[in-house]
C-alpha cells in the first residue's frame, strides 16, 4: 500500500544524504518533496501541515545542526515525527465481567464479517474462549458466512432466524454467561450510507449490552472517505478503536496515517490480508519504518516464529553454520517461507539494502521465480537434494523437462545455493562480522 510514498521519501532522504552539512534552504525543498509525496498518498492536509511544520521546526534546530550526521538526524525525526502523527498504540479493553462484548460495525463491503472472525481467531489463540454473534439478518448470505468462517477457525456462532438484532445480541449474552464465555463478539449488519435505521438499530443493542469496545472496521482502500466514515459512526456510538482492512492493496494508503489524527479514535488493529490470521495487533513505529522504508524486522521475526518448527529451525540453523546445508534443507525453508504469507509482503518487511532490493522486484516476478525454484526442487530426487554434487549435465537436463524449466533455470537455483553456502561459511568464520551489511 504504501510502496509509492515509500520511494518518494526514500528519494528525499538520498537528496539528503549527498549533503554534508545541510542549510536552511536544503531542509526546506527536502520538507516541500515530503509535503508533495503526503498529499500524493492523500494524506489529509490539515495532517499534512501539522507534520510538515514540526518536523521543520526541529530539522532547522541545533539538533541537526550539531550532528555528526545531518541527513540521517533529520530521517530520524521525520520516523519520530510520523510515530507521532499515527498515534499511541491503544490496546483491546478485556477488562471486567465476561463475558467481554466486541461490537463490529461499518459500511457494507468494508470487510466487516471477516474481521470478525480474524479477531475471535486472534483472541482464541491467546487463550480466550470466543463466541461470534451473526446480528446481521439484511445482508444475504452474511450469517453463511460467519458460520462457514467460525467452523474453519473453530469458534460457535450464535444465531437465531426471525429476532431482532439487539434481541438477538442480548439473548446471546445471556446464554455465553452461563457458558464461560470469555468474550463476545458481535458483527453488526454493514450500512450501505450512514443511514438512520441502521444507525438507531446500533443504539439499540449498545443499550442492551454494554460493550467493552465498539470497533469500526474501514476499508483502508477508499482512502480520505474513510475520515468521514469514521466521524459519522462515531457522532453516533461511542468508537474505542479502529480497524483498517485491505491494508495489502495498492491504494495510496493516506486514510492509514490521517485517520487518527483527525477523528481522535486509536487503531488497534490492520488488516493485512486475505488469510484469517492476516491480521496486526497496531503499532505505529513499525508501521512507520516500513512506510519510510525502514522494513519491519520484528514483524517478520512474529511471522517466522508462527511459521517455523523451533525444533526443525534450529537444526538447520545448525547445518548451516557446520557448512552441512543441503538443498533438502534449502527446499524446507521455501515452504516455510509459504507459510508466511504473501512473499510481496515478506519482501516489504525487509530492511535497508535488502528492502530496496526487494521494491526492484515486482510482486508477480518474486512469485514466478519461487514457484519456478519449488518446482526444480521438486523434480530432484532425494538423494539429488543432499548430494548437489552429482548434479551433472544429463541429470540436469532432466530437472529441467520434469519441472518445465529450462537447464539455465537449474543452474541459476544451484548459483543462489552455493552462494548461500559460501554466505553461511563466511558467518561461521568471522562469528557474524560483516552481517550488518546485508542490511545497510
């Protein structure tokens, strides 16, 4: 979503840093290429103005002035300075009673019913025991849905044909009360405008439940609309928190870093997929870092550790640096590395170097070249796999017709592994020195 700001500002930063000491003057044109490349990702002007006008306040200061690196002293504050804008990170309110009521409200379309779900998935994980409340009776196949979603993540869905919402959603607390629920999570119908009845009909249920957090779920896809959503839903319930869906589109992504400044409601959650467990606790510093193209480590690190076998990663962490990686090991990654999710959004998450890289690489060619090195994986035998060395010319022409490559595809996957080979033996004889530059 934010690729396009991303190298905007990353061209700024470069002007930046062919300067020594920077001027008044260099400090100015940097600050109007950022304003252009904020207004060009719709990022709400008054949001705009605001940042501009602090973040040049201290660029101009001795700060800058007196270090040894003016360039990366005023990236730094540009990072903090758009931490600040995107707000305090606002956890989820599970406090008192149980069971714990979460209202999801929205437009139609928004991605409502399936953040529902993500969410009870989430909570479910961290050992809440979940129900999902299906209280919209307008939209057609909504309730299917919900069932069909709370049957893969394994989470009840309460629902009953011919009650009223807030009946429904009262009738559901009582019942989760006498269950042990420990949290419940209602999707409310989608508005297709904020209309009236619908709005009435939210009112409703918050005066028979007390929710612990009414949650709006925003397509971040329709950019600075989405400020205006937000508004009308909150001058009617009660908002604690925001969640943008769809965060792994190729909007400008604007809606992201003005919504909660100019509304006042906390993000607590992103969307970042289509998957069920595409979805992100809010954190503005690392969302921050992969907008200014900093990458996000620690959430690559999160994804990794859902993804890896401990047992298994440690194993191989140690054939790698005993100089015994093979390409059975090499294959056994490639589908840890699925598991992760989208290899466009792995590719994101890097840093430095290797993140400017990654953004030289369209999405569909990172794709086509994974799907092309699994399949000449596949086409080796085992024995192929841990014995690379008995690669000859007529076994690689077959690798080639099995997997529907060509011999110099082969030969490319057998240059990137021993390539890796030599990477893995360089660490194991400096103990690490000379990593950081990978991430330079």
């Amino acid at each position: 979503m934010f690729e396009s700001l991303s190298q905007r500002l990353e061209q700024v930063f470069q002007q930046l840093r062919r300067r020594g000491k920077l001027s008044e003057q260099d400090v100015d044109a940097a600050m109007r290429e950022v304003r252009l490349a904020l207004l060009e990702a719709d990022v709400h002007f008054s949001v705009v103005k605001d940042f501009i006008s602090r973040v040049r306040e201290r660029a101009v200061g001795a700060e800058v002035s007196k270090a040894l690196n003016p360039a990366q002293q005023v990236i730094k504050i540009v990072h903090e300075e758009l931490i600040k804008t995107l707000g305090e990170p606002a956890r989820l309110n599970l406090s008192g009673p149980k069971p714990r009521v979460i209202m999801m409200v929205g437009l139609q379309g928004s991605g409502k019913t399936t953040a529902a779900a993500k969410l009870a998935s989430l909570l479910r994980s961290q050992g809440e025991r979940v129900e999902l409340v299906a209280a919209d009776p307008y939209r057609p196949a909504a309730i299917k849905q919900l069932q069909t979603l709370g049957e893969r993540i394994g989470v009840p869905v309460y629902t009953e044909s011919g009650v009223k919402p807030p009946e429904l959603v009262s009738r559901a607390f009582e019942k989760a009360q006498k269950s042990g629920v420990s949290v419940l999570i209602v999707d409310t119908a989608g508005r297709s405008q904020l209309d009236n009845a619908l709005m009435d009909e939210l009112k409703a249920i918050t005066r028979r439940v007390t929710p612990n957090e009414i949650l709006l779920v925003v397509d971040a896809m329709i950019g600075q609309e989405a400020l205006h959503v937000a508004e009308g839903f909150r001058d009617t319930v009660t908002l604690t928190g925001l969640m943008l869906t769809k965060m792994d589109g190729d909007a400008r992504g604007g809606a992201a870093i003005s919504i909660r400044a100019v509304t006042g409601v906390p993000l607590k959650f992103l969307g970042t997929g289509e998957a069920i467990d595409a979805i992100e606790v809010y954190d503005p510093g690392r969302l921050a870092s992969r907008i200014l193209g900093m990458g996000d480590v620690i959430g690559l690190i999160e994804r990794a550790e859902a993804a890896f076998d401990e047992k298994e990663a440690q194993e191989q962490a140690e054939r790698m640096l005993s100089g015994s990686f093979t390409l059975e090991d090499f294959a056994k990654q490639l589908k840890q590395i699925r598991k992760m999710g989208p290899l466009a959004q792995i590719l994101e998450m890097l840093p430095g170097g290797l993140g400017q890289m990654a953004r030289n690489i369209s999405p569909e060619e990172a794709e086509r070249s994974l799907k092309i090195t699994e399949a000449i994986l596949n086409s080796m035998t085992r024995e192929e796999r841990r014995r690379p060395e008995i690669l000859n010319a007529s076994r690689r022409r077959r690798i080639a017709r099995g997997s529907g490559t060509q011999v110099q595809d082969v030969n490319r996957v057998l240059k990137q592994f021993r390539d890796a080979q030599k990477m893995f033996k360089t660490l194991q004889k400096t103990g690490g020195r000379g990593l950081p530059r990978l991430f330079g």
